[in-house]
C-alpha cells in the first residue's frame, strides 16, 4: 500500500486475540487497508492501520474482527453503515464487535457447567 494514499484508522477493542500488524482491512472481502499498531490503552486495545483514501467509508460503519475458518488468520472486517462518510483525515470507528477465540467459548461452556 502507498501511504500517501491512505487514510490513518483508530478503533478500540477489548479483545483481539489472532489480530496482527500486518493484517489486512477488508470491506466485502476486499482488500483496502492494513493494520499496523495493536496497543493495550486504559484496559483497551487500540488498533490502528491505514484504509486506502478512494474507499468512502460511512461514519456508522462497524469494526469487526473476523476469522477465515474457526483457526483462520484474522482480518479487520469493515461493514459499511448507512450514514454521512466520514472525514477523509483520520477514520475514528466508535461501534467495533470483539474477536472471541474457540478457547474462549471453551472456557465459557465449562463455567455454565459448574
């Protein structure tokens, strides 16, 4: 990706296990960014990358962490909104939907068993 192209993105998370620097950003399974910074920030995880500046990107749009398969790499799925697009400067995504892993399930069906 040519950065001068690209438009930096922040989304927070609070978990996103299998999520890389380097994973891509995709809408509709294509390809149009890439995540380059995961950083834990007031017991939140922010991710940020670039999206590529000829993609419109509507403000409600929601960040979704997504697996190819159940042990798939992950990708950071963007689901487009219906409202205004956003500013071309800096993408902020307010709704996001957390990555849960099958250990977490695992965990979690244990629990309802005790």
């Amino acid at each position: 990706f040519n950065f001068d192209k690209n438009i930096p993105f922040n989304v927070y998370f609070n978990y996103v296990e299998g999520l890389t620097n380097g994973s891509d950003v995709e809408i509709s399974g294509i390809k149009v960014g890439e995540v380059t910074n995961i950083n834990l920030l007031n017991n939140q995880v922010l991710v940020s990358g670039f999206i590529d500046k000829t993609y419109d990107i509507p403000e409600d749009s929601i960040a979704i962490i997504r697996s190819n398969g159940i042990f798939g790499k992950k990708t950071l799925l963007i689901e487009p909104g219906f409202g205004d697009i956003m500013l071309k400067n800096n993408y902020v995504f307010i709704n996001s939907k957390d990555s849960y892993s099958i250990d977490m399930f695992l965990r979690y069906l244990n629990n309802l068993n005790e």
